[in-house]
C-alpha cells in the first residue's frame, strides 16, 4: 500500500500511470475527486445564493414594461436631402446611434415631463424604492453627513427643481436600443404602475418626433442666416488674397520663374563633394589609428601586430620582413633543439632576429607618419568644402525665400477661393431646404398597458440565484483546490521530484519530538495509538508507521546492495518535518530485526535527537570527532533493541558545525564504524536553513527525505534538492510524514492505494497500550 510500483532498477522513479498519462488532455478521475473534496464547499455556497435570491424576491417591487417602436424612414426626406458621400452603412450607423442619443437626452425627457405633466404626477414622483434604494439612499446621507456638510434635499416646491427631477427619473428608466441591424429603434419605460408605463412611452414617441420637425426648421433657418453673413467676408478675404499675390511677384521680380535656380543646384553638388570628403577623412584617420596602436604598442609586439597590416597597400616591404623573421625564428627553434640555447649559431640567429624586428618597427613609424599626412590633407579638404557649403546655403536661402512667400500667397488665395465657392453652394441649398420641414421617422408600434410585470422573474431569479451560488462555490472549490501546493499522494512526489516514493507516517500522538508528532482527538485510520514517539516502530511493529519504514530499508538495500555497511543520512527540507522521530524509529527498527545499527544525532546546530531521547550526555559526536574521546565511550546502548545510540552535546553556539561535519575526524569515525556496524543513521539538519547536510553529503551512501504532508510547499522541496547537486543522486526517497490517513483517499484517483486505505487497514495491528517510557 505504502511502497506503490517502485521499480528498484535506479533511484529514479518510473511513472506509474505509464507513458500513456502525457495523451490524457482531461483526467476525469482527478477532476472527480476534486469535485468529491469540494462538494460540501459547493453546496454550501450554492445554498447561501439560493437564500440571497429569496431575500432578493421578498424586498422587490414589480414593475411593468410599455414599449413602442419607431421606424427611421430616409425616404420620407429624400427630396429634400442631397445623397452622402459617405458610405452607406456608415451614415446609417451613425444616424442610428446619434437619434438613439437624443432619445436618451436630458432635454427630450424634460419635454415629455411638460406633455404628459409627470412633475404633478405623486404616483411618478414618488415611486415605492427597492430595498437596493433605500440602502443607495442611506449610504449617501451617512456620506454627506461625515464629508463635512449636513444632507439637505433639494426643493421640491420649486417648478423648475421638480422638473427637473422628474426628467432624472425619466432618463433612469427608459430603455432605447436598436432592433438588430434594422432601422428600428425600441423604446421601453419601465414604471411600478402600468398606466403610467403606458401613458410615458406613447408620449416619448409623440414628443420625438415634433421634436425631430422643430430641430430641422431651427436648424435649416439658423444655417441659412449664418452663411449669408460668411458669405460676404469670404468674398472680401478672397479679392484681396489674390491682389496680394500680384503685388508680391511684380516686387520681387518672380513673375517669369521656371524651374529650379542656379544656387540650388551649386548647393547640391557641394553637398555630394562634402560627403565623398567626410568618407576620405573617416578612411584616412581609421588607418592611422590602426598604425599608431601598433607603434604604441612597442618594438617587441611591432612583428606579431603587424600581421593584420597584410591586406593594407604599401605593405610589401614590412611582408618580406616578417617573411625574414619567421624563417630567423624556425631556424633558432631548429638549431636550439639541437645544440642548446647557448649555440653560437642559435646566438646569432637571435641577434639578427632582433635587428629584423627593429626594421620593422622602424617601417610601421615611416608608414604612420606618411598616414598621419594623407589625414591632414583629407580633413582640409573636408573644412574647406564645409566652408563652401556654408556659403552656399545662405545665398540660396535668400534667392528661395521669396519663392517661398509667393507660394505661400498663392495657397491663401486659392484656399479662400474655394472657400467662398462651396459656402455659395451651402447657402443655396439650405435656401432651398427651408421649405422641406418633413421629419424622417414614423411610429409603428404604439406603446399599450402592459397586462404582466416585467421583473423581478421569480423562476429566473430563483435558478440564477442557485446557479450562480453553484458557480461560487466551484470557483471557490477550485481556487482552494489550484492553491494546493504541498505533496499528498505519492504520485506527487514522484512527479514533481522524480525520486521514489517510500510511503506514509500516519499522524501519532505521544512524547518525544514535538516538532514531528500531530495532535488528533482519535484513531487516525491504520496509524498507531497513543506511545513514545521515539519508538513507535518498535512498540508497534505491525502498525503502518514501522511499515512504511521497513518500505525505506528495502529501498536501501536494493539501492545500495553489495556495502557490507551503509551510512544513510535522514534529511528535511524545512525544521519540525520529523525528521528526527523518522531517524530515531528507523534505526530502532533495524536494531530490533537484528541489524548491527548506530544511530547518530549529526544536528550541531539544534540536536533535537538527543533531547527526544532524553539520554542527558556529558560528551558526544563533536568530542569524538576532534579526538577527545573514542565513539565507544560516547555511545549510548538501548538494553531493549541494542541500538547503539551517539548524541551531540552542544554546550555553546557553534559557528564552524558544517567544517566538523564533513572533517577528517569525522570521516575517520564513520570509517572505523563501518567495521561494526551493518547501517549508521545519522539525523542531520534541514537543508534548508543550514548547509551542514550538503557537507556532510560526500560521507553517505544515501538518504531519505522526510517530507510533511499537506505542510511542506512541493517547489520548496523540489528547488532545494536539484540545487543540491551531491545530494539528489543519492536520495534513496522520500516518505511524507504526519499523513491525516483518513483524509488520504479523497485526494487519490480510483485504482490508486490510497483509495483503498480502508481496505487494508486489517493488515496494520496496532498491539501498543499507554504511552512506553522514553528511550
């Protein structure tokens, strides 16, 4: 039940689903089991919308819906009317939506409050207000109460303050939207008295459409008399625009100007000149750098450096030397590996190699400065040109400024032109519009009393307050289930670490390690009964706790088969995992099967081991690993099991504890303790807060993680491992301890061992009474 399909062929683990889980794009079993975990979540939620709707249903009024429908009909002023240039659906969108725009105004709603006299209307001044009202209504007096002012009401006895009021009121409940892509616009007033809904939406429409007969004639006579008065303002600007334009050309003498000046086009080819220069000088000074870097560099480097200067001109000279030199340099290598460096031949070649290099030194320093000469002459050639350029762009900015003016004169005139004629053309028509007031739009559906309320719908507000509870609580139940972040099943770890998984430590009470035992009121399933933390494994060794750990020493020796003796360190990645009660029950069971076992408290820092053992020692591990006293002298012996037991004794702060960890000394020991013992657990400190563990990790042969169930964040443990580079490759597994065994199958999938937990729990007798005495 504990181990799973654990193959023992690597510490890697394989996937136990098989290679066909990275096909599976929906777990069905995983999201059932997420829907079992979140059920009660769900219907709580669920139950909670439900009771809000009937709350909902209690406080609300019913109101009724009256509707009319109004047709926009360009034809009925098409004789009126030049066609738009715009395009067709845009200028009917848009006309749409602006006449929607004006239904919803704040000056169309005050004109059906004058026809239909709402503002001494009670019924409609005074609507009853919703339970959402009142509580709007309260919230906004405490506002104006705490903001600094005392809530004062407007006066409503004051005509112009009702009016007001009552278009507010007619503006928030009256609906407009377009009946799909048609041209019908749907007007809809939602009232708590029929009549009432009826009376208003029949007189929207009435009041719309004189309004849209008004705005025409208003508008055609106020565009009529205001381009009369532009229309002799154009007139003048445009005489006197196309006077200026003569004056100008006759007082500069541009009148005959074709084509382009001659200045411009001295500037242009200056300007060509000055670039081509500007290229000559970049190229003339880049080559004198790269020589005087190497001049700079020294006679010494001056053979290997000028072996980039092959690809340059007037380099041939400085070829055949360095030719020279490096014949010099083969036949030195030839006549040294003969004769020795004190050869007198090699002695010579060495000086005639010197005497080569300094000619060519000397021929970089004539080639640089006859560079440094060619950089001259270009950059005078560069300044001079720019000189020139100067000059030529002032003279032809003020041949050119004239041109420009005269343009400029020529643009104003022609605009105003055009201008003058097309608010001719404008006056002409809207004269002639004057005549056509005929409103585009025609009702063809008259609003009538409404029979049934149009809200609240129980039945819908009944389900969309269940179903919306539903979907609560699933949003609820699965933001609690994607939180999830710690290990639960052991196809987690092998999934997320890909190590082994050696099983579950049900959750005990009793004494000993108080950082690794829970607290639990019962049974927890097939774990043991109240005992000594210390010994569970040994008091109860058919419980599912000495199971599990049996699971852990199978894995050792498979892993680690062929070592007559194994040292396998027990480790954590945060403090109080149990890491210390997992050692201590380990070692003790294999002491209690008979193995030669030597248990080691290797937490310096924090040796929780030996304090749960109550064992009271003067000296331990830190002694015998300094040589101050023998490990035999410091071993503790258990007269039930034989387990032989070394604490550390800390007697102050520690600051060099990851140094004696991994010392010599320590490492003599664990030698030496080889010859006698057939396993050597040794608790070490979490890998997380210290690094004793990872010094500590070239001295054992493996380990096992002890992981806390439902605690231990999964990226914590996985992150801590792969950057533990000596560690990971010796993990034997990891057990999650602490395990709720009841809780256990509700996060597994059907097939799986946790599922059947019940099942065999038969397998698992817990023969422990009372609480056993400490160790």
């Amino acid at each position: 039940m504990h181990q799973g399909n654990l193959p023992f062929n690597g510490r890697l683990a394989v996937n136990a689903k098989g290679q066909s889980d990275a096909d599976n794009f929906i777990d069905i079993e995983h999201l059932l089991a997420m829907a079992k975990r979140q059920a009660r979540t769900v219907a709580i939620v669920a139950g909670l919308g439900l009771l809000l709707g009937i709350l909902s249903l209690v406080f609300s009024t019913s109101y009724y819906t009256a509707s009319t429908s109004i047709l926009l009909d360009d034809n009925l002023g098409k004789m009126a009317d030049e066609p738009s240039p715009a395009p067709a659906n845009a200028q009917t969108d848009a006309t749409i939506l602006s006449q929607i725009a004006i239904l919803k105004s704040a000056e169309l709603a005050a004109k059906v409050v004058d026809r239909a006299q709402l503002a001494d209307n009670e019924i409609f001044m005074n609507p009853p207000r919703s339970l959402v009202s009142r509580v709007k209504g309260a919230a906004r007096s405490l506002i104006s109460m705490f903001g600094g002012g005392e809530a004062t009401g407007a006066d409503m006895s004051n005509p112009a303050v009702r009016r007001g009021y009552a278009a507010s009121i007619l503006q928030g409940n009256v609906n407009v939207e377009r009946q799909g892509r048609s041209f019908v616009i749907d007007l809809s007033y939602v009232s708590n008295d029929a009549e009432l809904a009826g009376r208003i939406a029949r007189a929207y429409a009435d009041v719309y459409l004189a309004d849209q007969l008004d705005a025409n004639f208003d508008a055609t006579q106020r565009a009529t008399i205001w381009l009369q008065a532009r229309l002799v303002d154009l007139k003048q600007s445009s005489q006197e625009a196309a006077l200026a334009v003569e004056r100008f050309r006759a007082a500069n003498g541009l009148t005959a100007a074709k084509g382009a000046l001659v200045s411009e086009q001295q500037l242009s080819d200056l300007n060509s000149q000055f670039i081509l220069a500007q290229a000559d000088t970049a190229r003339a000074l880049a080559q004198y750098n790269q020589y005087q870097s190497i001049i700079d560099s020294g006679p010494e480097a001056a053979v290997s450096n000028a072996a980039v200067l092959s690809d340059q001109s007037n380099t041939s000279v400085i070829a055949t030397l360095r030719t020279r030199y490096l014949t010099i340099s083969k036949r030195i290598q030839e006549i040294t590996g003969l004769y020795g460096e004190e050869h007198p031949q090699a002695v010579s070649l060495r000086t005639e190699q010197q005497e080569v290099g300094r000619q060519i030194f000397q021929e970089l320093k004539q080639m640089t400065a006859s560079l440094r000469n060619q950089y001259e002459v270009a950059r005078s050639r560069e300044t001079s040109l720019a000189e020139s350029l100067k000059k030529a762009t002032g003279e032809t900015s003020t041949a050119n400024r004239s041109l420009v003016q005269l343009r400029e004169l020529e643009q104003k005139s022609l605009a105003l032109s055009d201008l003058y004629q097309t608010y001719l053309k404008r006056y002409q028509e809207a004269s002639q519009q004057q005549s056509f007031p005929i409103a585009k739009a025609r009702i063809i559906s008259v609003a009538s009393k409404p029979t049934d309320p149009s809200s609240p719908k129980r039945t819908m507000v009944l389900a969309a307050s269940l179903l919306l509870g539903m979907f609560a609580g699933a949003g609820l139940g699965a933001w609690r289930e994607f939180s999830e972040r710690f290990f639960r099943v052991g196809e987690e770890v092998r999934a997320s670490l890909g190590v082994k998984f050696l099983g579950y430590l049900p959750v005990v009470t009793g004494s000993g390690d108080a950082g690794s035992s829970g607290s639990s009121s019962e049974n927890q399933g097939p774990a043991p009964r109240v005992t000594n933390m210390m010994r569970v494994a040994i008091d109860a060794p058919a419980s599912a706790f000495a199971e599990t750990l049996r699971n852990a020493k199978v894995a050792a020796d498979v892993v680690l088969q062929g070592r007559e003796s194994k040292v396998i360190g027990i480790i954590s990645a945060l403090p109080n995992e149990g890491k210390s009660t997992v050692a201590a029950n380990f070692a003790g069971l294999l002491a209690a099967n008979g193995a030669k076992t030597l248990l080691i408290d290797g937490d310096l820092r924090n040796p929780g081991l030996t304090r749960a053992l109550s064992l009271a020692p003067q000296k331990g591990l830190v002694e015998v690993v300094v040589g101050d006293l023998t490990w035999q002298s410091a071993v503790k012996i258990d007269a039930k099991t034989k387990l032989a037991i070394l604490p550390a004794v800390v007697h102050r702060h520690l600051s060099h504890t990851s140094e004696l960890i991994s010392c010599a000394g320590m490492k003599n020991f664990l030698e030496e303790a080889r010859g006698f013992f057939e396993y050597i657990i040794v608790d070490l400190p979490p890998l997380g807060p210290v690094v004793d563990s990872k010094a500590f990790a070239p001295l054992a042969d493996g380990f096992v993680v002890v992981t806390e169930w439902g605690v231990t964040p999964r990226a914590l443990v996985r992150s801590i491992l792969q950057s533990e580079g000596q560690i990971m490759p010796k993990v034997l597994g990891v057990v999650l301890n602490k395990t709720d065994m009841k809780r256990l199958a509700k996060y597994s999938s059907y097939g799986s061992s946790e599922y059947f937990m019940n099942r065999y729990s038969n397998y698992y007798l817990d023969d422990t009474g009372p609480a056993s005495s400490k160790s």
